[in-house]
C-alpha cells in the first residue's frame, strides 16, 4: 500500500518537467523561453487563467487544450481559474 501510494504521489509531483507531458517541441520551447520548468510552474500560472498562459508568445489555444489534457490524464487536479474562457 505504501509504495503504491509514493507511486501515486511521484505521478503527480509538482517537480514533474514540462518535457514530460508530450506537448510537443514549439509549446515546450515557449514554456521553457518563459521560465517555465516544472507542472508546479504551469500550474501556478493557471491559477491566474487562462489569459495569462495564452499571453506567452508561441503558445496559443491548441497548445493550452493539449497542456490541460495532459494534466488530467496524469492526475493532476486543475485550478477552477484554469476553465474559464480567455476572450
């Protein structure tokens, strides 16, 4: 029971790198050009919404759908920030 825990809570580490989630080379580079390293950073950034991922240059509406799935599939609880809608 307790390695399957760490398992779980190794899955979901906020240290996790960006490169992991598969989101391909020209959304990674854009998260890595802003500063963005870990899924602790990424998820931190959309706790302030969605405009403020999209606001980074090179990543736009497409990259931010793949990011969110890759995010649920791994079993990472997304902030309530992160659905609203970006105009």
């Amino acid at each position: 029971m307790e390695q399957q825990k760490a398992r779980e809570e190794a899955r979901t580490s906020l240290e996790r790198p960006i490169v992991e989630l598969n989101l391909g080379n020209r959304a990674t580079d854009a998260l890595t050009k802003a500063g963005i390293a870990t899924v602790g950073q990424v998820l931190a950034l959309l706790e302030q919404g969605e405009a403020s991922v999209l606001a980074i240059e090179g990543f736009g509406r497409k990259s931010l759908i793949d990011l969110k799935k890759a995010l649920r599939n791994l079993g990472y609880q997304l902030p309530a920030a992160a659905d609203e809608i970006a105009v």
